[in-house]
C-alpha cells in the first residue's frame, strides 16, 4: 500500500486513476474563478451603470440651471425675448447628444422682468446591462430662477 497525500485515505495498488487525482490540487483556481468571476462581474457592470446614471442626472441639472439662466437673460424686455419653444430649445443645445430629452418651460405669469421661469426637464434613462430588472427609469431636473431683463 501507499499512502497519497498527508494521510487522507489509503490507495492500494491497482485501483487506478481516481486514486492517483486525491491530493491533486491543479484545478481548483479554475473552479474558484468560475464561482467568483460572475459576481465580480456583476459588481464592476453595476458600478459603471451607476456612473453613468450620475453622469446623466448631472448633465440634465446642468442643462436646466443653464437654460433657466438664458432665459432670465432673454426677458419681455431683452433684443431677443424667450419663448417657451426657445427656451427648450436653448434646453435641447445645453443637454447635448441626450436622445429623448422632453421637458416644459414655464412662465410665472410671463416673461417679464420679475416673473419666474421655471426648466423641468425629463430624460428616460436605459440600462446598459441587461440583467437589471427595471430596464428603463426616468431621469428629472427642475430650475427656477426670476427674470432680470
């Protein structure tokens, strides 16, 4: 008889090769990695998912207290007086290559000087990585400002 490793269990001769794998240690990173790898996979798409979602909630405030600044610049009394089609069109131009940006400009009681003007704007938001449930969310900004000019 021989012994296989630090004394696990006895192999006699001629039982073959399941005897010889005891001990054997050469696959067992593959298994581990096959195990871990999913879920570290899972962690890295997730933090870039919510990279992305911050990025876009960013740039969509960014774009509304923008907008609603042009637009305290642009009043009743201004060269060029905004419009609530202007102005969300000045919305469209600051929010970039964002697809599907819906909103609605509104004038509290109008445009002139005094008055308020208020940017919601409105994004759908798709995840990158399939296996999130939700698949879709909708992403909201809202700036008000009062009109100077």
């Amino acid at each position: 008889m021989r012994r296989v490793g630090d004394g696990a269990r006895e192999c006699r001769a001629g039982q073959g090769r399941p005897c010889r794998l005891v001990g054997d240690s050469s696959g067992i990173a593959v298994v581990e990695f096959a195990l871990v790898a999913p879920v570290l996979l899972m962690l890295v798409l997730g933090a870039i998912e919510i990279g992305r979602v911050l990025y876009e909630q960013q740039t969509l405030d960014e774009a509304a207290r923008q907008t609603a600044r042009w637009a305290t610049t642009h009043g009743s009394k201004s060269d060029a007086p905004a419009t609530a089609t202007t102005t969300m069109d000045k919305a469209r131009e600051l929010a970039g290559t964002y697809a599907g940006l819906a909103g609605t400009v509104t004038f509290l009681p109008n445009n002139a000087p005094g008055s308020t003007v208020v940017i919601d704007l409105t994004r759908d938001h798709k995840f990158m990585v399939p296996f999130i449930p939700t698949g879709m969310f909708k992403i909201k900004s809202k700036a008000t400002q009062t009109i100077q000019n």
